[in-house]
C-alpha cells in the first residue's frame, strides 16, 4: 500500500512539474513572440515616417524649384499637402510605438519640415544648409530609432 502510494506521489509530481516546465516554456515562447511582433511593427513605423519625409521633402524642393503658378508647381504643391497629411498620421504610430527618444528627434524632425513646407508654400529658394541640417536630424533620428530597437551602432557599421 505505502509503495502505491509512493509511486502515485511520484507520477504526481512529475505530472506537475511538466506541466509546469510547459507552461513556463509557452510563456517565454508567447512572450518572445510578442516581443518579436512589436519590434517588427516599430522598425515598419520607423521606416515608413522616415521615407514619408524625405518623400514630402524632396517634393517641397522641387515645389520651390518650379516656376510659381505653373501646373507643375500646383501638382508639387497638392503632393506635399498630401504627403504631410500621410506624415501626421505615420508620426501618430509612432507615438504609440517607440521610445521617448526616438519620439522626440521624430519631432525635431517635423518642426524641421513645417519650416520647409512654410519656405515652399512662399516659393523661396531651398538652400545647401537647409539639406545639410535636415541629414544631421535624419541622422539622429535613424540613431535613436537603432537604440529603441537595441541594434548597436557598431553592427551595422562596415569596415
């Protein structure tokens, strides 16, 4: 009788502590899934904001370099509006997504942009240090965006 219940005790526990070393192991597993998940669904953010704005960019200077009132000038003018509006609503996931900093040089970087757009809606020449500065602040951007994604500087830097 003792060694029944002995052997019970034992298929017991070792039932139990399978389902426990599962049910830890699903844990870790979903977690890391989900971890995984968010990561990829922030660099998308990233990189879509990112590519938004040079779009809207490189629109507002060839807004600013087409003659004034010509239909090509309209057809920049009405992309940039456009391409603004999509940049709102990409920095609004962004937001929700990423890290402080990365928020913040997202915002430098949009002050940045309404003085260009402001610039392209009264038609004045784009200047070399307007493209300059713009890079730096992509720069910082593209930096702070690594560090939310834990990608170190020295991995992906050739050489």
């Amino acid at each position: 009788m003792i060694s029944q219940i002995v052997t019970l005790v034992g298929v017991l526990v070792g039932a139990l502590t399978s389902y426990l070393s599962v049910t830890v192991a699903e844990r870790t597993r979903h977690r890391r899934s989900m971890a995984t998940r968010w990561d990829e669904r922030k660099l998308n953010a990233y990189v879509e904001y990112a590519t938004c704005v040079k779009e809207v960019v490189g629109v507002a200077k060839s807004a600013r370099r087409a003659e004034e009132g010509s239909e090509a000038h309209k057809e920049f003018m009405a992309a940039m509006e456009e391409g603004e509006l999509r940049r709102s609503a990409l920095f609004e996931t962004l937001m929700l997504l990423a890290a402080p900093p990365a928020i913040e040089a997202a915002h430098v970087i949009n002050v940045a942009l309404w003085e260009r757009l402001d610039r392209a809606r009264r038609h004045d020449p784009p200047s070399v240090a307007d493209v300059d500065e713009f890079h730096e602040l992509l720069n910082t951007y593209h930096d702070r965006a690594r560090e939310d994604l834990g990608i170190s500087n020295d991995s992906w830097q050739i050489g």
